[in-house]
C-alpha cells in the first residue's frame, strides 16, 4: 500500500464557498474538463474546473455530508517541486506554476474533530507525490495560504497513517507544531484552541 500524505483544512461551514472559489484560482488555465455545477447543502450554487468522482454531472450536496472533488492545481517551484517535475515529466505552466497530477479532496461538512467547522482534506495520489507534499515548503505554503484566504482556523499536515498530525496553520499563524507534542498533547487540545465557529 502507498502512501497517502495530505494536508487538512478546517474552515466554518459558511466559508466554504470562499474555499472552493480561492481553490479555482489554483487550477491550471489549460486544464480541458466541462464545468462542474455544484450546490453546497445550503443551497448555494458554483461552478468549479474540476471533477466529481472523475465526472463532471451536476452535484447536489443537499442531502449529503460530504463532496468527492478531483482537482488538478498548480504549485510554486522550489528545489523539491522541480526535483519531482524532472522525475514525472510534468510541464511548466506560463507563470512559473506547475501542475502535479490530481490531488483528490474530500470536504466534510460536519468535519470529524469539530462537528460545528467543516474540513477539506487534500491528499496526495501517489507515493511520490506523498513525499512531495512532506517535503516541499512551496506545496506546504499552498495550502496553508489557502487556509488563510479562506478563513479557515487551522491545517494540518496528516501522514494517514495514524501517526501524529502537524499543525501547519493555527488561527491566522504558521506555525510547526506536532500534535502529540508538550503545546498539543492530542487533538482535543489543539480544537480547544479555535474559536466559536459563530462567531
């Protein structure tokens, strides 16, 4: 079995449609898919570059609890990206970005540490990739910027494993910090620490 490293987002329910919006931005001008017509369970309406379940038929998220995007997005270039680009022979884009294959996400709208915040939880599709995501601070800045320009309260960084999560991002701060560490000695300490989702 490979691996699976992703990064986990957690965001007020109301912000995900601010999510999903930013997420647009990081997909590749060239990407060659239908639009996909989505609405969120509240009822509102986008339209995003991506797939569902490798499918671009409308999705209505109304009587459901969570989505299954297919994204393709694009990266900064540093030392590890480039590495990895050489390696799987992907292309550069016009703006020094690359695309690295799909990164599939699901979005909980009940998310698993806190019923009352959401999460999108990005991982990566292959080992390689897997190790991409661990190692580059480019990949890292991605998801931790769109943690920030979507409001969202924390995002962690999970080896799927069931080992212990980095906090990457925590109520508007980068930060590098282990859950299971003298600050977050488990998860339930580390949610003490977000605020009111209402508020």
């Amino acid at each position: 079995m490979g691996l699976t490293y992703g990064y986990d987002i957690y965001v007020r329910p109301r912000n995900i449609a601010r999510a999903l919006a930013e997420l647009t931005e990081l997909a590749p001008p060239t990407r060659d898919v239908p639009p996909l017509e989505l609405t969120l369970p509240w009822g509102e309406r986008l339209v995003l570059p991506f797939t569902s379940r490798f499918k671009s038929e409308p999705v209505d998220c109304s009587g459901s609890s969570t989505l299954e995007l297919d994204t393709s997005l694009v990266f900064g270039v540093d030392d590890v990206v480039r590495e990895y680009v050489v390696a799987h022979g992907h292309g550069t884009e016009k703006d020094g970005r690359v695309q690295i294959g799909y990164v599939y996400l699901t979005i909980r709208f009940e998310s698993l540490l806190h019923p009352r915040y959401a999460s999108m939880e990005f991982w990566a599709a292959t080992s390689a990739m897997s190790r991409l995501f661990a190692r580059s601070a480019s990949v890292r800045e991605v998801f931790t910027g769109l943690t920030a320009t979507a409001g969202g309260v924390c995002c962690l960084f999970d080896t799927g494993d069931g080992g212990p999560e980095e906090v990457c991002w925590l109520n508007g701060e980068t930060t590098r910090e282990m859950v299971s560490g003298p600050r977050f000695p488990d998860l339930r300490t580390l949610v003490a620490t977000w605020p009111d989702p209402d508020e």
